[in-house]
C-alpha cells in the first residue's frame, strides 16, 4: 500500500482513538462521581469496545491486550462483579494515560517504547485476583504486526444479491429511509488490501453525506466491530444521480470493484470479480443540484484563514481612509455640480463598508471555535490535583460552546490552568477542614464562560476559605515586600491586589503544585498582552472568583483616538471607562500627585505627555475644561490628561517589529484613516510604570 494510503488509515485511526478516549475520560470522572449508573456503564463499555476493535483492525497488539483488559474490568462493573473503588478508578485513569501513550508512539515513535505489562498485571488482579494474568490477559486472536486481511465471508455464508435486495426492500417498507430514489451498492475491495474495514468506514461517512443508508451486509453491528470482508453491499436513498454515488465510491483508496443500481433493478454481484478499468481521470460527472447542500464543512489551513484575516484588516484601512477622503473632498470643493456625484460615491462607499464589514465578521467566525476544545482536558487534571493534595472537588463547567478566536484560546490555556491549580491548592480546604466549616467535604469549581457585550468573560470560582488580607498583610511583611507602616496604610482590596506582585506568596510552604510566588503575575501580564484582563472577588470562609475578560480577536478593535503633543495615539476601547472634561481648578495635590474626586472617590491622573516623554504639550482646554481618559485594567483606575479627544475609530493591529517592540507603554500600531501612522498605547503597562513610581495607593481604586 502506498505511504498516502497508510497516513489516510493513520488518521482515521487516531481520529477514532481520540473520540473514544474523551468518552472514557468524561465517563470515568462521572463514574467516580456519581457511581455506576446504567447508561453511564453501557457508554463506558462501549467506547473501550470500540477502541479494542479499532485497535485490531489497524492492527496494534499491545493496544488490542490493553482495551481488551479495559472492556473486561468494565462488564465486571456492570454486572456488579467489580466494585467502584478508588483504586479501580485510579487504574482506569492510569490505563487511558498508557492507551495515550501507545497512540503517540504511532504519531513519534519513541527511543524506547512504553511498557504495558505492569499495568496489564494490575488489570489482571482486579479483575480475578487468584487467576493467571496470561489467562485473562488472552484476547481474542489479533493481528501481529501487519494487519492480515479479514476473511471474506464464504458465498454459503453471504448473501446473494436476491437476499440482500429483499431484506433492504423489507427494510424500505417498514419505514428506515429518508427522501431520494433507493440504490443497491456493491463494493469489492482490492484482494491485497489490508484494512477493508478501515476502508469501509470511511466508505459509509462519504455516502452517509450523499443520503440515507438503511441496510448493509454485514450488519452494521459487525462493520461496527470491525468484522469486514473484502465484498460489501449497501443499500442508499440519495437524491443524487448513480453516476455521482460511483464517483464518490471510487474517491476512497483501494475499491477494485463498484456497481451501483437501483433498488428495484437486479443487482450481479461476481463471486470472482475481475479488476475494472476506473472511471477515466479526466471525465468529471456534473454536479447535482443537490451537491452544495450536501457538502457541510471542509478543512481549512489556519495560516490561510490568517492571510484572509490580514487582507480584510488593510481593507478596513483603506475603506477608513476612503471615507476620509471623501469628507475631504465635501469640505474643499463645495461646488453644486459636484454634489450630486459626491453623495453616489458616499452611498456605494457606504455600501462596500456595510459588505466590509459583513466580510469581516463572517471571517472571525471561521476562526472562532468552541472553548470547550481546551476545557475538555481540564476536569481529569482537577481531579488528579485534587487527589494529590488529599482533597474532594467537583469541577463543573457551563457555557463550553462559546466560541472565541484560535489564537487567543492558544493564549489563555496556560493562565487558565494556573489559576485552576492555585483553586484547588489554595483555595478549596481539606475535606476535614470543611466539615468542621459546615461546608461539604466535596468542594465546588465551577467555570462558566459567556459573551458580554463585544467580550467573552470566563469566570472561575471556587467555594472555599476565600483570601484574607490581613494574612496578605502579614504575609507581605514577612517576606520583606512591605513594611508594617505601609501594611497597614493598605486597604483591603489594595492588600490582595499584592498576590499579583511577582514572587509574593501567602503560601507558607512549597508544593510541587504552588507556592513560590511565580504565576498570578506572569497570568495578569499575559492576559494584558491579548487585550485581555483578570479581576479577583473573594470573600472570607466563603470563596473566591476570577473573572477573565478577553476580546474576540486579536486582529481588529475599537479604539479611542486622542491627541498628545500633536501626536495621535490609540487607546483600546476595552479599558476605556469614560472620558471627562474638568476645569484645572478640579485637581488636587495628593501626596504629591495629581488626583481629582470622581463620585466620591480618589482617581489618580497623569499627564500622558509626560509618560510619553513629550517636551510639548498643547491642552486643548475647550472652554478652560482638561480632556481626561478614565482606564481601568484589574482592579485598578487611572485618569489620562490628553490635548484632545479625536473620536472612536476601528483600528487593524500591526506589530512594531523586532527594533521598536519593546518599547515600554506601546503595544503596536495602526494606520490611521489620513494614512498616518498611530502608536496603540498599552493600558496595563502604563499602569504598572506609575505604581512602580511609587503611587500604589493612589492607582488602585477604592471601591
């Protein structure tokens, strides 16, 4: 077989592989939890027979023992034989990290190959612990090394074209069918191909998107299971023509022969079946009507849908400066035999706009996928923490269907793990501890992702003891980031903003899962780095919540553009709070900083020139009034003096390239509606510059 045709029946295989191990691993974290429920133990045994199945069809040996062992432990639960204990569930666990393991060995053969013999004899012992492990270890005949063909079924066993054609007509007439006219397929695989199972299956996804399939031999049951021979029979209603159903069938590798016909037309099936010429390569069958509806999804390279991404950002530039220049042209050449003509141009601008912006958006939801891709993998790491420290946790997830952008799901599978291991370390007590609380031994973590507004916000809580901020206070004094005056100047909400500090801890001792201060720093800073920010809520005895507020993409975003020494900069308008106008004699020294009352609170200002290192600086006072920006960014709040406002504008990101990208308070740029270029000021790093200057207590806000 050729090398394309062994990646194809790769990755139909580890497709298969990966689907049943998330069905195990969901199933084994309910078993643990609720107990052997029925439908839960039918599901579990299902997928582990299916892997086994799989397994020999492809032709693994040693992944054939392990999922065999796998199916037994589970009827044994099922029936009742086998008790759920923790030990049984830790071993299941354990048995899905060695059928991993034996799956990337196909992806990356390793130097040395992982060894199943040790947790074959731990199977074997829960399974009958007086009986040999090479009695139970036995599955069913497999295949060695290469896979042998299956044999095909005598022509006493199989059934002839009549028998077949009745039982698909029965079939028809008690009602299993869709719409479209019914064919009789027959497929005889190459005498020499390997996998006709493999084949076979992916046969039937090919022709399930053409129609309905209602009757097979073998019975669907055994195709299931892998019980395939080289001949196989099908039957289909399918509104599309015979000669699109053939075209199909020959696209899948190693068909020798296909012959299609409908139903109630006799259907010759050869017991010796010559090799057929294919249907010439250059001769294309028209496209039914019904060939697009049919057609639902296709694969996608990421770095195309990128490409497009960055194309429909410089069309968003020109289609900005397009409608600049046309107000241009309003203002400067006033003339009435123009204005007829001028307002055509801003109509079909405003059309081409409108089709933009629908480009635009249909292009983000192409790179749009469900959360769930990365939260899926996070209840099993829960639970092992969890049994590691000696703890009880449910983990619960709600909203895994929101989607967001590919790149920034890459971003935050890092932080969001951070902060789950901090939950479960710090957070959620010892069972023994709750008790004594009142609470219930089992802790609660539950994620919930949702959109809000033009944001997704993840919020992660947890039930336990929450943060207290005088052990912060405490803590920080300890360790020598405060001294006990400025302790206790802090307030609260200013002491537990310390646990975002780099390398503060309140953790007394190191575990191999926290407590060296390393983390919630880096997971703020890399959240900010997307656009992103991170907010904590706690309260004492009762929990503790992180909310996560990302954008929806990293390519496009609203921003607020304002002036500074003639200088246009660009502010994301996702850490825009407001905008003011105050008379100067609304300022007040501070402790020696310029702060104004804003509904009753203290709101620290800066001069953004002076952030900026502009000698110049020209306040457009409006009526003796200061333009001021409100940002916020994790809890705290910030008022930027600024020349003047200019408006909202939607801007297309571009890196500042390997000499300016490290620039301290700019995160990239922007071209600009006149063709000008405009730095994007970067809201976190500005406010971590002005509290490292020394104004902590006038920077964070006072709720």
């Amino acid at each position: 077989m050729s090398q394309d045709h062994l990646s194809e029946d790769l990755e139909a295989f580890l497709a298969d592989v990966e689907d049943q191990l998330k069905s195990l691993e969901s199933g084994i974290l309910q078993l643990e939890q609720s107990g052997g429920e029925p439908d839960l133990l039918r599901g579990l045994f299902r997928a582990a027979h299916t892997l086994k199945g799989a397994s020999a069809t492809f032709g693994y040996p040693r992944m054939v023992e392990l999922t065999h062992l796998l199916e037994s432990l589970l009827d044994g639960v099922s029936q009742g034989d086998i008790k759920v204990t923790s030990r049984l569930i830790d071993t299941l666990f354990k048995s899905l990290d060695a059928l991993n393991a034996l799956t990337d060995e196909l992806v990356a053969p390793p130097d040395v190959v992982y060894d199943v013999k040790p947790l074959i004899a731990v199977l074997s012992e829960l399974l009958d612990p007086g009986a040999t492990q090479e009695a139970i270890a036995a599955p069913p005949e497999t295949h060695k090394g290469a896979p042998e063909a299956p044999p095909t079924h005598s022509s006493a066993e199989r059934e002839d074209g009549e028998s077949f054609r009745d039982r698909a007509l029965l079939a028809l007439e008690s009602g299993k069918g869709g719409e479209g006219d019914p064919y009789a397929i027959a497929v005889q695989w190459h005498p020499k191909c390997p996998t006709p199972a493999i084949r076979t299956l992916q046969l039937l996804k090919k022709l399930i998107r053409r129609g309905t399939l209602f009757a097979s031999d073998p019975p669907m049951e055994e195709i299931e299971n892998g019980q395939v021979g080289h001949a196989l029979k099908l039957a289909l209603l399918s509104t599309a023509r015979p000669d699109v159903l053939e075209s199909e069938i020959w696209t899948v590798p190693e068909v020798d022969s296909a012959q299609i016909a409908l139903l109630t037309e006799p259907l010759e099936v050869p017991s010796d079946v010559p090799v057929p010429t294919r249907p010439a390569e250059d001769v294309e069958a028209p496209a039914p009507a019904t060939e697009a509806k049919a057609i639902k999804t296709i694969r996608v390279d990421v770095a195309r849908l990128d490409n497009l991404m960055n194309l429909v950002g410089e069309l968003v530039i020109d289609r900005n400066r397009l409608f600049s220049q046309l107000k241009d042209i309003q203002r400067d050449f006033p003339l009435p035999a123009l204005k007829g003509a001028i307002s055509e141009v801003g109509e079909t601008l405003s059309h081409v706009g409108r089709m933009l912006t629908d480009l635009q958006e249909e292009i983000m939801k192409s790179r749009m996928v469900p959360i769930d891709n990365i939260l899926s993998k996070f209840p099993r790491m829960v639970r092992d923490l969890a049994s590691k420290e000696g703890k009880k946790v449910r983990f619960t997830v709600e909203g895994g269907e929101t989607e967001l952008d590919r790149s920034i799901l890459e971003e935050i599978k890092d932080p969001l793990i951070h902060i789950l291991r901090n939950c479960v370390d710090h957070g959620i007590e010892p069972p023994e501890k709750r008790t004594v609380s009142g609470k219930n031994p089992e802790g609660i973590l539950h994620l919930k992702a949702q959109h809000m507004e033009n944001l997704i916000v993840l919020s992660i809580e947890d039930d336990g003891g929450g943060i207290d901020a005088e052990r912060v206070r405490a803590s920080a004094v300890k360790k020598g980031f405060l001294s006990p005056q400025n302790a206790e100047q802090l307030t609260d909400r200013e002491a537990l903003d310390l646990i975002f500090t780099p390398g503060f801890s309140t953790s007394e001792q190191v575990s191999e899962i926290s407590g060296r201060g390393v983390g919630m720093d880096i997971v703020r800073h890399n959240l900010a780095r997307i656009g992103g920010s991170l907010q904590m809520e706690t309260r004492v005895g009762k929990g503790t919540r992180f909310l996560m507020k990302l954008p929806l993409t990293l390519a496009i975003i609203q921003s607020l553009l304002i002036r500074v020494n003639k200088r246009v900069y660009a502010i994301p308008l996702s850490f825009v709070e407001e905008t003011l106008r105050i008379f100067p004699t609304d300022i007040q020294t501070l402790k020696n900083r310029e702060t104004i009352f804003l509904r009753g609170k203290v709101l620290p200002l800066i001069r953004l020139s002076q952030i900026l290192r502009s000698h110049r600086s020209v306040i457009q006072t409006n009526g003796d009034k200061i333009f001021v920006v409100v940002v916020g960014f994790g809890g705290s709040r910030l008022g930027l003096i600024v020349d003047s406002l200019i408006g909202e504008q939607e801007i297309v990101i571009k890196p500042l390239g390997a000499f300016l990208g490290n620039i301290g308070g700019i995160s990239g740029a922007t071209i600009l509606s006149d063709g000008r270029v405009s730095l994007i000021l970067d809201i976190p790093t500005l406010l971590s510059t002005v509290k490292e200057q020394g104004q902590r207590d006038l920077v964070s806000a006072q709720a």
